[in-house]
C-alpha cells in the first residue's frame, strides 16, 4: 500500500502543481517564477505541519508520511523546475533576479518549517 500511497500522492501533488503557477503566473506580473516558488513554499508548510502533528501519534497513521509527505509534498514542490527557472534567468541576463529567486525560496522554505515546527 505505502507504494500507492505515493504515486497517489504524487500524483495529486503534480496536478496541483501545475494548477498553482499557471494560476499564480496569470494573477501576478513578475520575471520572478513565482508560481514555483509558491508551490514549493506551500509544500514547505504542508510537510512541516504534517510532521508536527505526526509527532503526537503513535499508530494509525502510517500511511500520512508516504501519502503526503513524500508523495503529495514531493509532487507538489519542484526543485527541478526551480533550477530549470532559475537557469534560465541566469542564462537571460536576469542574474539578480536569480539569485534573488534562490536566496527567497531557501530563506522562506526552511524558514516556514523552523517556524511552524518551533511553534509546535
């Protein structure tokens, strides 16, 4: 089952995905990729609140780490595409913008999880 909790997860992840920086990249004017770097910030929220709560149960929910975690988060988040984006702004030209895309999402992603883990 843990197999198919991934791939469902997964799955669900990508789809969202791709509905988010689509809608992200309609409604917001910015040479940022802002559509991954919300995706990826979502998922950074999404896992950190996952783990937190996960911490407090000791059976029965074994299948939330590989259904959300590593799936649904793993699909969901892209690091790939951040480095494809974050290339191509590089190789246009925009390197401020690149770097600002890398030193945003790190700061942000791992800033999301140790506050709401500290929080817990």
């Amino acid at each position: 089952m843990t197999y198919f909790y991934i791939f469902l997860g997964g799955g669900l992840g990508s789809l969202a995905r791709y509905i988010t920086s689509k809608a992200a990249n309609q409604i917001i004017a910015t040479d940022l990729p802002i559509g991954t770097f919300i995706s990826n910030m979502v998922a950074c929220t999404i896992l950190a609140i996952v783990v937190v709560l996960l911490s407090t149960k000791q059976q029965g929910y074994e299948w939330v780490q590989p259904l959300l975690i590593v799936g649904f988060c793993g699909g969901y988040s892209t690091f790939s595409a951040f480095s494809n984006e974050t290339f191509h702004l590089i190789d246009t030209g925009q390197t401020f913008i690149a770097i600002l895309n890398v030193l945003l999402s790190v700061a942000v992603g791992v800033g999301l999880i140790f506050f709401i883990r500290a929080k817990s």
